[in-house]
C-alpha cells in the first residue's frame, strides 16, 4: 500500500482526460475496479473522502428536519411494478434475485434501484391522518442499477447514496420541500466541495421516471463538460396514487398526500475529482479532504543533530494544530523528500509543510499551496494555530479557480449556429433561450456532438426571447452541454 | 406516527416476553415487519439508536488504527467457493442473483453474506511486502443471509453490520488483533449500551465456517436467555492461502499474512432491548439514547398565566440543556399528560422532567428517572446544567441493574445434575468445568432442553478439575445458557 508510484504513471490531463481520471482515481488509491462486473472498491482513502461528504450532508438533511431510517434492499417485483412509469424506467437496469439458499422464489426480488415503491407501501399503512403529516426521511444505502458502460464513482452497478422521502399536506408544500434539498445539495457542492452548480429543472425526457419534475445541479468538469451532482423530485401524488396513501385532512375528507424524493451518489466524488484535479493528481478542498496538512521532515541521515531539529519541529507541528487540523507527518523511511511530495501531490493534500534544517536555523519552514502551488516561507512560532486560516483561505481559493474554469467556459447564445459555434474549439456550457419542446431538444442534440439540454435554468428566464432551435417565444433558458 | 398507544397495547413481559419484545419493538416505532419475507424496516427511533452504537464503535474502530471502505454487495459464486468450509457453511443461506435486466448472467453472484471471499481476492492484488502490512480495515454495510425463522433485529435475512478485516505478519499479531476488537465490542456493549458481557471462545461446532477459533461476546437477555452480541475471529493463513494472498518478508521469503475478521450487527440493539426493559417498555441507557430526557408541561386551557409560565420554564430548560443534552419538549396538543408519559416510558427515554404550575410556584419541577422510577422534586434553577451528571447517573443505574440480573442469574455447576438442576425453575447463565469435546457437548444440549455451550470463558479456568459431562480433568470453563 505504501509503494510508490511516479508522476509518470498518471496520463497527461491536457492529452488524455480520460486516462487521466481512471489513472488518479487508482494510483492516489481513491477506488479501484474489482472483479464484479461494474462494481467499484472504494479504498480507505477514497471512503474517507466520502465520509466526510456524507457527514456535511446529513447534517444539513437533519438540521432541515429530517430523520434518517433504514428499508429493505429487496424489492418484490409486484411492488415495484405498481407505478408504471417508474417501472418502465427502471426494469431494464433491475438486478433480480431469484433464488435463496437451495430454493427457487415464489416471486423474484429487485435490489432497489432506488426506494419509492417500498416506502409508498409502508407508508400507505403508516399515514392515516393530516396529524401524521409531514413525513421526512432520509436513508444512506447502496443502490444497484445494471448498466452497460461504467466508470469508476460516475457510473457503477452498485453505487451508495442518500435517498430522501417526503410526504406533505400540500402541493406547494412538497414544492418547498423539493427547493429546500436542492439547495441542500449546492450548499454541500459549493460550499463543501468547492464545485460552483448550476441548478435548473430537467427537460421531460431526462426528469426521473414517475416524477411530475426533477430539479438538478450541474457542476463543470475541468473539461468543460457537465456533471449532474444531485437531482430533487416533485412526484405530485403520482405514487401516492397508485400505492394507496390515504389521510384524512382537517375536513375529515380522504387526500392522497404530495410526496418528494431526492438523492446525492458517491458519483459526486467523481465530480470532485473532474472538477479540481490538475496534472499532478487530485486538488481536494480542505473541508472534506482526509488529510489537510502533509508535512514532510527533510534531514540528511548522517546528521544527528539536524535529524533531532527537524523531528522536534515536526512533533510540535503535529501537537500545536490540534484536533481540528487533519495533519501528518510523513515518516516512512527509504523515500526521497521529492518521492514524498509526488505522493501527497497526488492525493491532492491541500497544504504541504516541508520541515528543514536550514529552514529551521531562521525559525521557518516551507508551506506549499496545492491548489495554485504558492509557495511561502512562514515562522514556525505559532503556525499550528495559523493553520486553520491558512485552510480557509485555500478552500476559497479552490472554490474561485473552479469558478473561474465556469465563467470562462460559459457562453450565451441565441441560435443553433451560435451553439454550434460555441463548440467549435472547446465543450463549454452554453445557455440560450429554449421553448421546451421535444423536437427543439432534439434538435440540440442534433446540432452538437453529444452535446444536450441539461437543465432549465433557475437563475435566468428567457422573458419570451426567441427559442434556439425554433424561434418562437421562449420563457426559459436552457444550459446546454456535454455531460458525463 | 403521533397516534398514541395505551400500556394495554404491549404484552406482559413477565407473562410472554416473546409477545412483549415484538409488541415493544412495533409500538415504539424501532422497527416493523416488511412485505419483504424476512427483512426489517428501521424506523427513525430505532435507526438513530444504531446510529449511536455505530458512531461509538466507529470511533472505537479508529481509534485502534482501522480505516473503513468499501467492498462490492455482490460476490461472483467461484470467489465464494474458494474456501471451502466457508462455502459449505455459507452457501444454504444466499441470495443469489441470476438476471441483470433482461439478461441471464453467465455466472451467479451472491449477496454478501460475509466478504472474506471478495476482500481477499482483492488484497492478493495489494499485498506485495511485509511493508504493506498489517492492513487494518473495516466496512460498515448490509449482508444477507436467507433465514428459516426471523425475529426483528434479532435474526432477519437482511441486517446492517460492521465487519473488520485485518492481514498481519504473524499469527501472535493477529491473535491480539483478535483480542483487542473483542474489547471493543465488550467496551460498547458495557459502557454505552449497559449491558455485562461475558467474553469467550465459541466451541468448535460453532465458530466461524474456516475460522481456527472465534471469540465471541454473550449478554443476558431479562429472561435469563444468552444473546451472541458480536464475534472476533482468528482465520489464521486458511483464506490467505485459498485466495493466493502472499507477502515477501524482511528476509526475502514468500508468507502468507495471517487474518482476522470481527463483526458486530444490529441484532445488538434487539440485546438492548432484551436486557433493559420492563413492563412499561424499553428502557434505554442515555449514551446512546435518541432523546435523553423529555419534559411534559401541564397546564390547565384555562390558565393562560399559569400556561405562560409553564412554557417559559420549558423553553428555559430546552435553551439552559445545551446542545450536549438531547432534551425535547414534548408540547403536543390533545394529549393527556397521561398519555405523554406512556408514550415517552415506552420509548425508554432516560429522565422526564414533568413542569407544572404549582410546582414552579415553588421554583420545582419533577424529574423521574425511567430505569428505577425513582422520582425527585428538583429547582429549577440550574437544572439544565446538573442534566449531564443526572444522565451519568441514569447510565451507571442501568448497568448496576443489569450487572445485579446478571449476578442473581449466573450459577456455578460441577456436574450434570447440577446443570439440571439450575435451569429447573428459570434460564440461567451456568458456568463449570468442561472438556470440549463434541460427546461432552452434545451432552449438555441433551441435559436441558435448549441449553448450549455459548462459550469457553475468557476469565475463568477449571485448573483440572472434572468436566462436568464427562469427569475427565478439564482447562475451560464453560457457560452454558439458552440462546437467541
């Protein structure tokens, strides 16, 4: 685990973007393939990363008052097929148990795509009245959905996520509902990820199977392309519907309730990584790095005294930033100071402190920046408490680099000639006026190579414009881009 | 999910425990049955129970150097074939996958019952040098194993669990490694959940299928019956040399590290239960409480003075508790203060403050202690900040309780007869010198009706004297119990 690998054994970003991802996803030690077709191993480093982005949004999920639970991974195929959209959508991708132990099922049983059809007929026996109302959980699981081409966090077989369930007296309540945890997502992406979002509702053709709608966000890629990092659901009383909920409201008249659902993958990991990497490996924002601060002891071997200097400098370094500070000192024997810096550049720690004798002879050691490489000497006095600024500070800057590739790359345009010119050089994201209907989408997709309607906009209208594709009067502006 | 349920609703525990224990479950909304055949759904109050005990035992597990991550649900059936007392022990109880879509897979894949099978195929790739060793990790997730006969929490097919895997250079490493998770497992069990445990190693017919031994760790049920609470297990080089997982030791030679594994499940939190409650309901121990302690004010409707006050002296708790003390009001509307205490005595909450006005006239309000019942009139001046040691004091009281069950329960016997004897007139946990040998076994099994060898103690030794079955000199003690 601890051998080390070069920089040459990552592929060149510029060259192959590709290559590069699946080869910083394996040599920083991130997840790694495995022998079941499509399924990922997450690695220690990699499902630290995780963790603590799963800790940042359950925290917001119940600080907005919601309460984590637990539903069963199987599904039987009679409840999954109540909702027959939902089930159109997902039976193609349904891994099917069939058999346990020696028997053979009476009815087979899907690992859960996702949750709506068991928790609507629970529900169906545990809502009997307005008083009952809202219901809102959450569950952190794992998913399974069968797909052909998979990628490494951005599209595996089995995958782990939040999926949140709520019911509501109202239309608009649950509307409410489907606004609040959306926001809830591009808090956690730009604020905790460092990733800026764009959020937007889905066009018909793309909102999740069973919805009335589906909101979104879309982060860029360093690419240029999009990445879709959460979507939230309005499902009306679609399922509510066809599962049989039932209350009583405050007239004694029988409802069926609103419902929503929302959920957030590790495949934002994998947009984490697009979004912020660089040649040297992965750049990852303090708030949810593993380790925040490497600091890297340099003394020659044949000098006692240095070697004595150095360590104590580095022990108090260790003492002084205190629990709050993730830090570590990189003491394993037989590396080069250079070999050591490759590897915490790659694992994309955001702070580098170098620790040496000569350094140390004027009080100072060596802190390097990650995320732009700035380099700075500083007093060794009182660095350990400096240290959480520093970190903030580097957050910020991360976040403003990934704004920057986002300001750059985006574009307006006004027809399909302008869209097509927009790519011409480069995947950007382009927003244009759009009316909405399947044949413009269509002609979107047509007119760019690979390129679609990622969402509509929240945070611009069209105010009758003309639509991109067919001139009439839009009301909405689509963000248009490749997408992972 | 606010409609109340009278006392009348549970059974009597002392006149059916096995009604009890499901009436309690259901009513205290921890969990409930599923369509699913077997499996479980968690609700909020049970789930944010296990997400205390796992959050313990997670900073327990890192605090011993394991990092945690995470390995695929499904498992390939050759992976699962490669050991093969592991396979026979396995194979009766799995879910089997055979379609992904439409499709028919070429090769089944199970749902993880345990994954030795797939971590081990993956470390043959990671394991290179006695440099990569130990490995210490550990996955928190969900297995599957297709049982005859479920109970909540208690054995259904689907439950979540930890299971810790480790590779080490030396068989003693490994046999302390085994050592110390099972202390972990006897620190949450005592310290947080409150319940003793005797620790020990499980008789060969019932370790662990290709384990050289386990160890496990046996709490005692209110009924006097033994629950398994969580198993350490020493693999030696049996799935190392299975799965080809080899290292290069310091002199150059080819090894195969020695292993562990050790898993801990939310069949503990039916031992919770089990150990803690009375005919009231749950009582649960305020480390891991979900609400640690619930104030009922009670005012007359036609008070508004008397009612303005009682708030205002609920409103001060909430704010004086702080946010290390899980207090909630319960303001509730259209509910009997009767009523209100039912429902929190059946949800086990630790301390409920009762805030009336005549009290208050007094400065007092009236705190009553779940685990004894023990009731005191208290200022309330200062009583949000005396709550921490109040919950200390709760937490010590249900552990000296059980400790006391555990002590009047627990027999020691020198034959047979004696073993009869004890279980006459109520389960107990019997303790006496015994051999290991199968006959002498099977003969315990066959003495007293559903009685078993848990296991062999950790802190007990015969020093020769006769086996209870057969007289022959015999090293172990043995406790003997009826088992969940």
């Amino acid at each position: 685990m601890t051998r080390e690998h070069s920089l040459s054994q990552i592929a060149s970003k510029s060259e192959d973007f590709d290559r590069w991802y699946v080869d910083v996803v394996r040599r920083a030690e991130l997840a790694d393939y495995t022998p079941v077709r499509g399924c990922m191993v997450i690695r220690p480093y990699g499902y630290a990363l995780w963790e603590r982005t799963r800790d940042a949004l359950d925290a917001m999920i119940k600080r907005t008052g919601h309460e984590n639970m637990y539903f069963p991974l199987l599904i039987p195929e009679s409840y999954l097929a109540k909702e027959a959209e939902h089930v159109e959508g997902f039976a193609p991708e349904v891994a099917w148990v069939t058999h346990g132990g020696d028997k053979e099922l009476d009815e087979r049983l899907a690992i859960r795509p996702t949750s709506e059809t068991i928790i609507c007929s629970m529900y169906a026996d545990w809502i009997h009245s307005w008083r009952d109302l809202p219901v809102l959980i959450n569950q952190w699981v794992n998913v399974c959905r069968w797909e052909k081409r998979t990628r490494l966090f951005l599209r595996t077989t089995e995958f782990l996520w939040q999926e949140g369930h709520t019911f509501h007296a109202t239309d608009e309540e649950a509307a409410a509902e489907v606004d609040t945890m959306l926001e809830c997502y591009r808090e956690l992406a730009e604020d905790w990820l460092a990733m800026p979002v764009i959020k937007g509702r889905k066009t018909e053709s793309e909102r999740f199977a069973g919805a009335r709608y589906t909101l979104s966000i879309e982060a860029m890629m360093s690419d240029g392309w999009a990445l879709q990092a959460g979507t939230s659901h309005h499902l009306a009383q679609n399922f509510t519907t066809a599962y049989g909920i039932k209350y009583t409201d405050r007239t004694n008249t029988e409802q069926h309730p609103f419902q929503t659902s929302w959920g957030l993958s590790t495949r934002i990991i994998g947009g984490l990584i697009m979004a912020h990497g660089d040649e040297a490996g992965l750049i990852i924002p303090p708030r949810v790095a593993p380790i925040q601060v490497a600091v890297v002891p340099i003394a020659r071997s044949n000098d006692d005294d240095a070697a004595r200097l150095v360590e104590d400098a580095c022990a108090r370094l260790e003492r002084e930033a205190g629990p709050d500070v993730r830090l570590r000192v990189d003491r394993r024997e037989g590396l080069r100071p250079g070999d050591k810096f490759a590897h915490w550049e790659l694992r994309g720690v955001p702070l580098r402190i170098t620790v040496g004798a000569r350094d140390l002879g004027d009080g100072q050691v060596t802190v390097v920046r990650r995320v732009d490489g700035g380099q700075t000497l500083e007093p060794l006095e009182g660095l350990g408490a400096r240290l959480p600024d520093m970190l903030a500070a580097a957050q910020v800057a991360t976040r403003a680099r990934a704004q920057r590739l986002l300001d750059e790359r985006s574009v307006d345009v006004s027809s399909l000639d302008e869209l097509i010119a927009a790519f011409a050089e480069r995947a950007v994201f382009a927003s244009g006026p759009f009316c909405n209907l399947d044949e413009c989408e269509a002609a979107v997709k047509a007119a760019v190579h690979a390129a679609t309607v990622r969402n509509l906009r929240a945070d611009r209208t069209a105010d009758g414009a003309p639509c991109i594709a067919c001139g009439r009067p839009a009301e909405d502006v689509a963000l248009i881009a490749r997408a992972y």
